[in-house]
C-alpha cells in the first residue's frame, strides 16, 4: 500500500528534517499552552495520527521529562460517509489507563481537509469520556475545509487544489519520512 | 464479505480474520461507559425466529442494538405463522416494512438460502441457526473466544487442535465449526458414537474418532455439544448414563487435557449428560465467554454486512426464482 502512495510526479514539500522540526515546534506549543505537560493527554488518529502522537509525546518528555500518555481514536464507525463505500476494516482504540475525563485532549493528525474526521472524532470521543478541553494537532493543513473546524497546532500550512492529493510519509509506516504532493492544479483556483 | 451470511463457508479466510479483528476492536466498546455506536442508525434488522432460543436471539438484538439499529423481533409463536402463513409471506412483510438485515432461525435446514435467493426481500440475510446444517455466528464467536486464548487474538488458528465431541449428527454447531476452523487453518477432530455421526461426514475437512479419552491429551480445546434430545426420534444410544460415561466430560477427563487446553459448549447445556456440573464451573471452562463473545462478533457481523454502501442488483444471485 505504502509503495503505491505516491505517484512519480509528485514533489516534496516537506523533508523529514523539516518534519522534525515541525514537530519539535509543536510539541513546544502544546507545552507552552497548557503551561507544561501535567494533565495532557495525546490521541492520536489512525494510522499516520497515531505514530506524530508517539513523536510529539516523545518530544515533550524530553522538554518536560514526563510521561505524556499516548493513545489512539479510531473513528470509522463514526464517519458521515461509511455508505459510500463498502464496510471499512476497524483500526485499533487505544485510551490511555488514566482516560480522558478532565484531560486537556490534543487530538493527532497528518493532514487536516474537509474537516469531517476531527468531527468524527470529537463524536467518538464523547462515547469515551468528557475531557476538560480538546485541541487539534495536525501535520499538515491544506484548507478546503466542509466544516467549521481549525487546529490549534499546525506543522505546516500547504496551499493545495483539491485536485490534488497530498501524500504524509512516516518511517514507522512507510520507510521514510516526506510529505509530497502529487496531481495537477491546473484550471482550479488556490 | 458477501452480501448474505448463510454459511460458514461462505467466509474465506481474509472475511474470517476480517470478522474476527473487527470483532476484538467492538469488545473493547464492553469497558466503555456509552455502549453504544452509530453507525447502523436508521438502519432496520429483524429477527425472525421459527425457533426457540434465548442466547442466540438476544444476543443478536443486543448486537444491533448496540450499532444503534432498530431491532424487530419476531417469533412464529403468536404470529401470523401459526395461522399458516408461509415463508414466502412472511418475508414479503418484512420486505414491505423496510427490513435491511434478516437474522433467521428455521427448523428447516435450508431455509435461509431460500429467503437470501429467492428475491423476496432485498436485504441481507444473516443465517441464525437453521435445522442442522449451519450456525455460522456461533463458530465465529468460538473461533473468537479460541484465538484469544490461544492464538492472543492475532493470525489464524494453524496447527490448534480442537476436539469437538457428542452428537455431531443433529448439531449445526458442529458442521460450522468444521469448515470454520479448516478455512482458519486448525486440526479438528470430530468424537461421537457412530449412530451420531452423519453420512457423509468422511467428506469433511476433519478426523473423526469414537474414542474421547484418545483426543483429549493432545488438544487446546474441547468443544461439548448438547445432546439434542428433541430432534431424536430413535434410540441413537442404549442410555443417558452410557453415553455420560463414554462421551461425557466429567473431571477425570478434564485432567487429561493439558493445562492451556480450554473447554468449550454452545449452549444450553445438559449439566450432567455431555458435561460435568464441575467441568462447567471450571477455571478452564470458557462457556460464559463465549456468551458474551457472542454479542461482539454479531456485531460486527452486521457492522461488515450493513455498515457500508449495499451492494449493487448485479450482486443477487442470477439464478434466483421469484
């Protein structure tokens, strides 16, 4: 699946240092938000979301020296579109033993679209538990957002067409570490 | 997976794991504080139930209940089909009403197919036990409740032997399992005096002994089946007492298992006749589990067959007579 995921004309936005350091930044943003790491609880979305949520956890305990808990939220079973397509495969949820209740909860991302994920997601975890907060996490924002939703905490910005597609790597996943795009914009607005 | 689940061999191996990952990701939902999902809202499943039955019945309303479907429970007893209203009917109702999944239990082995192909309702058909020939939902929570204990929930089932013993002759149960567990790669061994083995069982996919003691040392499961008194219309064996001593599970056989080995038993139990009172109560024994392992797999039996787009007219079977 993973060799298949970019196609040769797509171009490289993102390298994995430039990765690395959006994700340092991030993890500084959280920390400073939330005036350190007590109470923080990071969620990731399945299956890019789940490996940032490890790297940015990873990253505060080096700047807090604390744990972070990590989990996973798979939202499938939660998604506006599930008859469109035939019964997807249930990728594993993960809450953390502490749970969510009156946790600050940054929820993981690669990318950030239509926004009907985070929804989904936001639905999945009131069936969890009831956090004091929740805040967004994501890689990647490439607009084009279906509902009002935004993060708090952004790797990057990327200006696409929705023409095109954009392509998150991750070494835990897919060998290597870039975020490309691929696809013609041409003849579509920015 | 296919539109219908009649049999068990209708899962090929990737459907087979596909039901059973999906199902450990619902069993998680048990520790949670809302039990509920929803993804099956507006949704509609009937249970239409020409039988009698407790576990299987709830178990599959509490399945879809928990997907947030709405659930019709429909049994023959003070229905139209005691005033002698057929099958055909019957579905053309349910048809009528909007039923997107009928969960089926007939006496008669075969109903199901005919109600999936005979394009009388255009919902799916999930084959809840029927006469005996299959319980397909009842080997995927064995196979569930098997691979969690010994195969920690990942893979197949390559190279488990499972011992199922009793009357194989009357029990859907066991015809299921069969093909269930050989498409998941595990050794069965059917034990049963002869008079309750079927024609034709040579042709399945497994061993079959008259033997018990010879199958328990080796197995990392025994699989009890009840003795179905009330489909037994001849003396299949001399008495109650004779076939507890040859093919009941009592707890001098018990400690022939070894020690991973665990007991199973489809319910409702004979304590007593096939099994021990303190066989049943064991440590060992995983025959409440499997209850509750039931509601998971049904679930996502019906998540698989209703919870994406339905499949296209070009789907239903050609062959199909109206």
């Amino acid at each position: 699946m993973s060799a298949s995921r970019t196609p040769d004309d797509a171009r490289t936005v993102l390298d994995g240092a430039e990765i690395a350091r959006a994700l340092t930044r991030v993890a500084h943003e959280i920390v400073e938000r939330a005036k350190g790491a007590e109470g923080l609880v990071l969620l990731g979305i399945p299956t890019r979301g789940v490996f940032l949520a490890r790297r940015v956890a990873e990253r505060i305990r080096q700047i807090e020296g604390r744990e972070v808990p990590v989990g996973s939220l798979d939202i499938t079973l939660f998604r506006d579109d599930l008859r469109q397509a035939p019964a997807r495969a249930l990728l594993p949820t993960e809450i953390p033993a502490g749970g969510i209740d009156d946790k600050t909860v940054v929820l993981v991302d690669d990318v950030l679209y239509s926004g009907r994920t985070i929804r989904a997601a936001l639905d999945a975890m009131n069936d969890v538990g009831r956090p004091r907060s929740v805040q967004l996490a994501v890689l990647v924002d490439r607009g084009h957002r279906d509902l009002p939703i935004r993060a708090d905490y952004v790797g990057k910005n990327i200006p696409t067409a929705k023409s095109e597609k954009v392509h998150v790597l991750l070494a835990e996943h897919d060998g290597e570490d870039a975020v490309r795009i691929s696809g013609h914009a041409a003849g579509e607005d920015l | 997976m296919k539109r219908h689940l009649l049999s068990a061999a209708d899962l090929d191996r990737d459907d087979a794991l596909l039901v059973l990952d999906t199902a450990a990701e619902l069993a998680a939902l048990t520790d949670r504080a809302v039990k509920k999902l929803p993804t099956l809202r507006g949704r509609t499943v009937v249970n239409l139930f020409f039988e009698d039955s407790t576990r299987t019945r709830i178990s599959f309303e509490a399945a879809a209940k928990r997907l947030s479907a709405d659930v019709i429970n429909f049994s023959a007893k003070g229905s139209s089909v005691s005033k002698g209203e057929s099958l055909k009917d019957t579905a053309l109702t349910l048809e009528a009403m909007g039923a997107d999944a009928v969960v089926i239990r007939h006496g008669a082995s075969g109903a199901p197919h005919r109600l999936a192909h005979s394009g009388w309702i255009g919902g799916s058909v999930v084959n809840a036990g029927d006469g005996t020939h299959e319980h397909p939902t009842q080997a995927l929570l064995d196979a569930f409740t098997m691979r969690r204990h010994l195969a920690g929930s990942v893979g197949d089932l390559a190279g488990r032997r499972v011992t199922i013993v009793g009357d194989v002759l009357h029990s859907r149960v066991a015809r299921s399992n069969v093909l269930l567990l050989a498409t998941l790669g595990a050794e069965v061994t059917l034990v049963a005096p002869p008079t309750l083995l079927p024609v034709g069982v040579e042709s399945w996919p497994c061993a079959t002994s008259y033997d018990l003691d010879a199958h328990l040392r080796d197995a990392d499961a025994v699989m009890m089946l009840r003795v179905q008194r009330e489909r037994m219309n001849a003396a299949f064996f001399p008495s109650a007492r004779e076939y507890s001593r040859r093919y009941g599970l009592d707890g001098r056989r018990m400690a022939l298992l070894p020690d991973h080995a665990i007991v199973m038993h489809p319910g409702p139990m004979n304590r007593g006749m096939e099994i021990a009172a303190e066989v049943a109560d064991a440590p060992r024994s995983v025959i409440v589990e499997q209850v509750s392992n039931g509601v998971s797999v049904r679930m996502a039996v019906l998540y698989l067959l209703l919870g994406g787009a339905q499949l296209g007219a070009g789907e239903t079977d050609p062959a199909a007579e109206a």
